[in-house]
C-alpha cells in the first residue's frame, strides 16, 4: 500500500506543481496507451495534467466545470484501476496464442 501511496503523493505533486510537463515524467508507454484507449474520444494524454485526470476519471472523478482538481480517494482509486489494467495488457502481451497448424482433410 505504501508504494501506491507514494505514487498517488508523486502524481497529485507533479499534477500541482509541474502540470505541463510531458507525460513521460510520470507515466510509462503502457499505461499512456492503456489510457488512450479507455477514452477513445478523447486525444491521448500529453501532460502531466491531461494523465493525471485521466486516471482521476478511472477512479470516480466527473471533472465538470465547477468540481476542482481530482481528490486524494479518486486519484487513488484511479491508479488502482490502472495499475490493474496494465498488468491485464502485460498479461495478454506475455500469452498471445501460438499459430497452430491446420489439421489434414482425409480424402
């Protein structure tokens, strides 16, 4: 738990302090995709704030107009969420099925 912590703490800190900065700063290449593709309509996260809120969205957050920066709970419920998904991925990724060859026809 206190490794998510941490993580969630390095998150809402960056989302405050560095917002602009590239999403590479915080996030790896899989969970950038992960989250792009949970929001289709939406352009792949670039910033700091664009990840940040993505993954407030996973865990509750509306982000309408008058509601303010994502909480601690939904920030941490988000990256939960994320960080479950991205295993999923990485477990799919590790076990693509293998081609097999077509059986004989008799005659």
């Amino acid at each position: 738990m206190s490794v998510v912590a941490v993580r969630v703490l390095g998150l809402r800190w960056y989302r405050e302090g560095r917002p602009d900065d590239p999403v590479e700063t915080v996030a790896s290449d899989v969970e950038v995709a992960v989250v792009a593709a949970l929001e289709p309509t939406r352009a792949s996260p670039a910033t700091v704030r664009q990840f940040v809120d993505a993954v407030a969205r996973l865990g509750g957050w509306l982000g309408r107009t008058g509601d303010g920066p994502p909480g601690w709970a939904s920030i941490w419920r988000g990256y939960q969420r994320l960080a479950d998904l991205v295993r999923g991925f990485e477990l799919a990724e590790a076990i693509k099925p293998r081609k097999r060859p077509r059986p004989k026809r008799c005659g």
